[in-house]
C-alpha cells in the first residue's frame, strides 16, 4: 500500500520539477514543438502519479488483488517508458526515440483497465 503511495508522490515532486525545468530551463534552448513534447511527458507523469496514489489508497481499502499490484506497476513502467522517452527526445532530438513511447502508453491504458478490473472484481 505504502509502496505506491510513495512512488507516486516521488513521480509528483518529479512532473513539478521536471515542469519548472522545461519552462525556466529549455525555454530558448529547444525547439518549441520539443517544449511541447517536454510539457506532454510531464502533464503524462502527472496524471499517472495520481493514479499510482489512488491504487496505494485502494491497496489500504479492499482485499489484495494482483489487478490492483499490476496496475501500479503498469502505471509505473509507463510514466518511465512514455515520460521518460519524451525528455530524452526533447533533449536529444533522435526521433527514433519516439518509438519507445507507444509502449509507455500501451502499459498506461492496461494500468487503468487493471484498475477498473480490480474494483469491479469486488462486486
């Protein structure tokens, strides 16, 4: 429970800072179709530290289940894969980098089917 409360904390802090740095650090040193990249890799980490701390809340809340555990871990591996591919190309600029990002979102979209599976397993 705790695990994923404080992985997705971490991620929180992170999307700030990461935030702050494309605004106040990138800014007339990339691109600005990069800037956008680095904004849609940080508003991606976000949404899904969010999610890693609802399923730390819900992991406190309902009876064990391996949906609920993947789903974190999903949530997780995306925000490394799609977030993480998406700085590396803003800072890189090698385009085949964007190949790697489909991945992350793929792992973000089972993440929250795992979600919505694990609450409904309940009923």
């Amino acid at each position: 429970m705790k695990t994923f409360i404080i992985i997705g904390a971490i991620n929180a802090f992170l999307s700030v800072a990461l935030g702050a740095f494309g605004a106040h650090g990138l800014e007339g040193k990339v691109a600005p179709k990069y800037l956008d990249i680095w904004k849609t890799g940080v508003q991606y980490q976000m949404f899904h530290a969010a999610g890693l701390m609802i399923v730390g809340l819900l992991m406190g809340q309902i009876p064990a289940s391996a949906f609920l555990t993947w789903s974190g871990w999903l949530m997780l591996i995306g925000i490394i894969l799609f977030s993480g591919s998406l700085y590396i190309l803003t800072l890189t600029q090698i385009s085949v980098l964007g190949a790697i990002t489909p991945l992350g979102g793929v792992a973000f979209l089972a993440g929250w089917v795992l979600l919505v599976l694990a609450v409904l397993k309940l009923s």
